[in-house]
C-alpha cells in the first residue's frame, strides 16, 4: 500500500470516527428541530426526529437529500430525557407509572396514544353524567312531586356548572399543572356523585348535580390541553378526534345504562354507576397519567414580582420619603438621595405593602383572570369557530330532549329502556367520524399545504388551521342541519321510529366533524393557551346547551318538532354556510394578527 492509499484510508476512518462520536455525543433524537417529511409524496408526516439528510427528495422546494430513519423500538426514544421520581411534578407525581419527560413531544406515538386514551376515558365522565339521567327525567319528576320542567332544570344547570368551572380548571392548570387536576377533580366527583344518590328533595339533587358536572368539566378543557402538549400540529387532528371519541361515548353508553338500571333498581342506581365510574377513571390516572405541561406558572412568584416592582418603580427618581417619617428643624419631612444599591433595600413599611400587595395580586389570579379568557372572543377566528361550534352543540341538546318526551309519548310509548337505546344511532355516527374524520381533515391540511407550496426552509410543509375547513366543513354544514329537519318532521307525523333513527345517525356523524374540527382549529390559533381556547369553547356552548335544555320541552309543546327543527335546521345552515366562507377568505390574516399578538 503506497502512501496516497494509506492517507486516504486515514481519511476514511477519520470521517467514520467523526460521524460515531456525533451520533454518540450529539444525539440526533436529542432535538426535534430536524423533523421533516419522510416522503414527500404521501401524506403521512413522520413525527420521529430524522437525521441529516443525504438522499435527494422529489420536492422542488427542498432539492436537499433525505433518507427515511428507521423508527426507534424503545417506549421512549433516547431523546425523551426521563426526570427523576423524587422531582417529578404534580399530585401523588411519583406513583405515576409512566415516567415524566422534559419534553412530552419526545414520547414514542404508543405512550402519547395511550395518554390520549386515558384523557378521553376521563372526559366522557362529564357528558354521561347528562346523558345518564335522561331516560328517567319522568321518574324523577314523579319521584319528587315535581313537574318534567323542573326535572329538565337537573340537566339544564348541569350543563351550566360545565360552562363555568371549566375557565377556573384551564386556568388552575396552568399553574398546578394537567395531573393535580385531573386527581381534584375527579375526587371531587365521586363526593358529589354519592351525595347526588342520596338526594331527599329535587333541590338538593339539583345543588350536587351543579357541583358534580363542575368537577367532572376539568378534562372538558384540560383534556385538550394535555393532547396539544404531547401532539404537534401535524398528527393533532386524529388524536383530538380520539380524544373527542370520550365525550361522545356518553350519549352513546349512558342513556342505555340509565334506562336499564332504572327500570329496575329506580333512578338513583344512575348516581351510583357515576360514582363507581368517577372512582375507577380516578385510580386510572393516579398511575397512568404522568404531568404533561411542559411549563408552569408560578402564581405566586409572579405577584411577588408584580407587587415589588410597582412599590420600588416610585422610588426610580432617587428620591424616597424616610421609612420612620424623620423630620427636620422646621417639621418638614426629611427626603434623602439614594444610590441604586440602597433602593433594593426595602423598609419594613414597604415590606408590609408588597405583601399584601403579593396577596392582593394572588386572589385576583385566581378568582378574577380566568374570566379574562373570555375576551380572547374579540377575535374574529376564535368568536366564528367557537359560534359554529355552541349552535352545533345547542341543537344536539334540543334533540335528546325531544327525543325522551316525544317517544315515551303517543304515537310511540316506549318503555325507558327502549328510549335509552334510542339514543345509540346519533352516537354511532360520533364513532365513526370520530374514527375516520381526524384523518381525512389531516390529510386535507397536507394536501393543502402540498398544492400552496408551503414548505419551511428544512422542506416540512407548514400547515394553517384554516386548511381543516374544506370539503370537510362543506359536507358537514349541510350534513346535520338537513338530519334536523328530517328528523322533526317524521317523529311530528308519528312516522315509524327507525326513519327518524336514521337522521340522528347522520346528525351524528355531521355534528361530530364540527366538534372535532373546531377544537382543533381552537389549539392552533392559540398556540400559547391552548386550554384557554378549549374553556372558551365549553364555556359559550355549554350555556347554548343549558339554554336548548330549559327551552326544549316549553317550545315542542307549543309549536311541535316539526318547526322547532325547522327553524334550527335553516338558522344552523345559514351559520355555517357563512362562517366557513368568511373563515376561508379572512382567517389567514385573522391568525396572524392573532400571533403578533403573542397569543
């Protein structure tokens, strides 16, 4: 071997050297800042950190080479930095089976789907609590000598509690972190299911329903907070659908179980089954939910720091008054010149001050700022999609009832438990586009962001919420008004029931693309607080829903089902048909704003 050979192989084993050490010392997996398309011709976007590219791609906009990696077989890849037990965060944190990572975006796509699971179990526990006690509204009317109006209020202010406490919820959160919620919450829960079981008077049923939906509301908002912190944009569509799949079950399983138990054991075994429900969901996420939000605020450092720069900012001249009130030889107050050293001394006086202007600070973070998400509704994306979304869930109200009153009625007569299985067609059609809506509106936004060009400077596409209202939105606006109208009309005329059956499938199926679509599109203009937007969402349709729960059964009564669902059926096409339209000539800029905003 001569010497060029010899310094070439050198050259060889020096380069190989180099590329062991960094794949040693400066791990690929460690950053998720070289993500990118796999295949740039698919749509499926991988959400493993690749490494550095060296094989040419199709994409004109990235003339860059890439190669496909092959997906690690750990639980975790190497790049979720695992913390110890003894530091991990939030409620009983170190009996948490799965373990806390720095970034939860890290954890292998079986670990986050597995969380996601466990979220949406917890998240139907609010909704089968209303859905439960509709098949025997009438028992509990005749049980307590009251009339079917006032039975309705037990689910009407359930809904309410579920609209308000959710804000406080969002907010906690994001001081105390997603895992001591969920474990409050649900404790309290269970408390409030028992004594709503034991209730003696409609009154009392009512108060413990109120604080029981409240408690149970935390995942409503929580929930979506925790997919968005372990999901990034680009496969959030199919986890949020999931995610919803939880909420959704409980119109599809409570009404069942309701009618079935009471019609043997009486309406309270309805409470009962909430309590064993709310205590099994609550061991699930003592040991299979780890804390998922990546920062915490620390409430009460930041009113510290609030109070003590509003007292030391009066004193930025140089010039302060003595702490004890000194005087001079003519009574005047003695006013001294103080260096920048001497201003960060504080005197007991003003001591005194920042501490109750720390306390002060605190009570109004906790009682007062989490009505403030409420203004982010100035915006024009966000008041748009969380409309479409309230009407959406308003109507699904305005039917349940009509479905209890009308079908235990002539012509129809049904038992309760033939009414709670009444309920199953409309929740079918949540499955099934639980199931596949996610998806197709993901591989929408990529074939959107594909036909745009809009690739970043590492060849990802990049993706705008926008994108998710296509044909989607489209089919889904036309989709559950029209099922409204069928639906009231056939059960007005007595048809037979499996006709109107058949419409609350498809309204199903359409309701179900709008929930998913705009908790989704929620997270993605507010990036930043993204609990935040899924509060103001329950909270602006859950009062559409207590106002549908009160008003349903005085208007079927006065106009019937035909024209009730006449009028939301045309009024709910008109919104929608609007609302995407604006949404696709305007919410690009709206976003942006939006985002120079810091929101």
């Amino acid at each position: 071997m001569d010497d060029s050979e010899k310094k070439e192989l050198g050259m060889r084993d020096e380069s190989s050297s180099g590329r062991s050490g960094k794949s040693t010392n400066n791990s690929p997996f460690s950053s998720t800042k070289d993500m990118r398309l796999s295949e740039p011709n698919d749509d499926v976007i991988s959400m493993t950190p690749s490494t550095p590219s060296i094989t040419s791609p199709t994409s004109d906009h990235n003339p860059s080479p890439t190669i496909t990696p092959p997906r690690p077989a750990l639980m975790i890849p190497p790049e979720a930095v695992h913390i110890e037990r003894s530091k991990r965060r939030g409620l009983f944190a170190s009996l948490a089976l799965i373990p806390e990572v720095t970034n939860p975006y890290h954890y292998q796509r079986r670990t986050k789907w597995f969380i996601t699971v466990m979220v949406a179990i917890a998240a139907a526990a609010a909704p089968m609590g209303s859905a439960i006690i509709m098949p025997v509204l009438i028992p509990i009317a005749e049980a307590f000598h009251s009339t079917e109006t006032i039975a309705n209020m037990s689910v009407a202010v359930y809904m309410l509690s579920m609209s308000i406490f959710p804000l406080w919820w969002s907010s906690f959160s994001e001081t105390l972190g997603r895992r001591t919620i969920y474990l409050v919450s649900f404790a309290m829960f269970v408390l409030f299911a028992v004594l709503s079981a034991v209730s003696t008077n409609i009154a009392m049923l009512v108060v413990m329903r109120v604080l029981s939906g409240g408690a149970a509301a935390s995942v409503q908002a929580v929930g979506a907070g925790t997919i968005a912190d372990i999901w990034e944009p680009k496969e959030r569509g199919k986890a949020m659908g999931l995610f919803y799949l939880g909420p959704l079950c409980g119109p599809l399983f409570a009404p069942i179980i309701g009618g079935a138990m009471a019609q043997n054991l009486g309406w309270r075994s309805t409470q009962w089954f909430l309590v064993c429900y709310g205590g099994v969901t609550l061991v699930g996420l003592l040991f299979g939910l780890p804390e998922t939000l990546k920062n915490r605020r620390d409430f009460a450092k930041e009113a510290e720091e609030e109070a003590m720069k509003r007292t030391i900012s009066r004193n930025r001249n140089g010039t302060v008054e003595t702490s004890d009130a000194e005087k001079d030889e003519n009574g005047e107050t003695k006013t001294t010149t103080q260096t920048p050293e001497q201003l960060t001394r504080v005197s007991t006086r003003q001591s005194v001050k920042i501490k109750t202007k720390t306390y002060l600070s605190i009570a109004r973070r906790i009682f007062i700022d989490p009505l403030l998400v409420l203004g982010y509704l100035r915006f024009p994306a966000v008041a748009l999609t969380v409309y479409y979304s309230s009407i959406t869930f308003g109507s699904l109200y305005f039917l349940n009832i009509s479905i209890q009153s009308t079908f235990a009625t002539s012509p129809y007569n049904f038992s309760t438990f033939i009414i709670g299985l009444l309920y199953i067609p409309g929740s079918l059609g949540y499955m099934l586009a639980s199931f596949f809506g996610g998806r197709w509106i993901d591989r929408i936004m990529h074939r959107e962001a594909r036909k745009a060009g809009r690739y970043d400077a590492d060849g990802k596409l990049m993706l705008r919420p926008e994108d998710r209202m296509k044909e989607n939105a489209w089919i889904a606006t036309v989709l559950w008004p029209g099922a409204l109208l069928w639906y009231g009309w056939t059960v007005d005329k007595g048809i037979f029931w499996f006709v109107p059956m058949v419409a609350n499938f498809f309204f199903g199926i359409g309701s179900m693309l709008v929930f998913a679509l705009a908790t989704t599109m929620l997270t993605e203009f507010m990036p930043r607080r993204a609990s935040a937007g899924v509060a103001i969402n329950n909270f602006v349709r859950n009062i559409f829903s207590f106002a549908a729960a009160v008003a349903a059964q005085p208007i079927i009564d006065a106009i019937g089902n035909g024209w009730l669902f006449t009028i939301l059926g045309v009024w709910s096409l008109g919104s929608g048909c609007a609302v995407i339209w604006i949404m696709s000539h305007y919410g690009d800029q709206w976003r942006k704003k939006m985002g120079e905003g810091g929101i």
